[in-house]
C-alpha cells in the first residue's frame, strides 16, 4: 500500500487520491524494476509561467477555482493583447545506461 500523506490514509496500487490543499493527484504505482516496490505518480500544474515576471500577464483570480478537483484548479492566467504565456524548460529525462 502507498501512504496518501494528504489524506493520512493508505492507498492500493492503481488507486488515485487528491492532493487537497494543494492542486494536483497522485496515483499509487509498481515498480516496472521491482514489483515488491510502490511509488507515488503525482500529476501537478506544472511550473508557473516565466510571462508573469513582466507584468503583461496576470492571474485571473476569477475564473481560477482553487478548490477544484485536479486539473480544473490550475491557475488560468490572463494577458494583454499579442501577449503569449512562455513557461520555463523542463530539463529532460537522461537515458539509463546499460
């Protein structure tokens, strides 16, 4: 069993719980490696978006319910005109070597 620190309960592999207060889930998992291992897949909004250090985007604190089950309580932002969200590069899994 995974341990839902959120929820202070156990979970079964393939089961999903909230991650109230904060917005995202997790799914408890086996290990492809080792089965006698569980991890925790936690699925979030990911990083925020670099626009907002210029101030020409904002969040929309009306149209973001942060109560929300996952994904509807991400953060939906709002930017003047020509204005397009950039976010940061994720740095990519480095390949496993034999």
């Amino acid at each position: 069993m995974c341990f839902a620190s959120t929820r202070c309960a156990t979970v079964e592999p393939g089961k999903t719980w909230e991650l109230t207060p904060f917005c995202g889930r997790s799914t408890c998992v086996q290990n492809e490696e080792d089965s006698a291992k569980l991890l925790e897949l936690v699925e979030d909004c990911g990083p925020l978006p670099l626009s907002l250090a210029n101030d020409k985007c904002k969040l929309d604190t009306e149209k973001t319910n942060k109560t929300a089950p996952f994904p509807y309580c991400c953060p939906i932002f709002t930017c003047e005109p020509g204005v397009k969200l950039e976010y940061p590069e994720v740095a990519k899994d480095v390949e496993k070597k034999d």
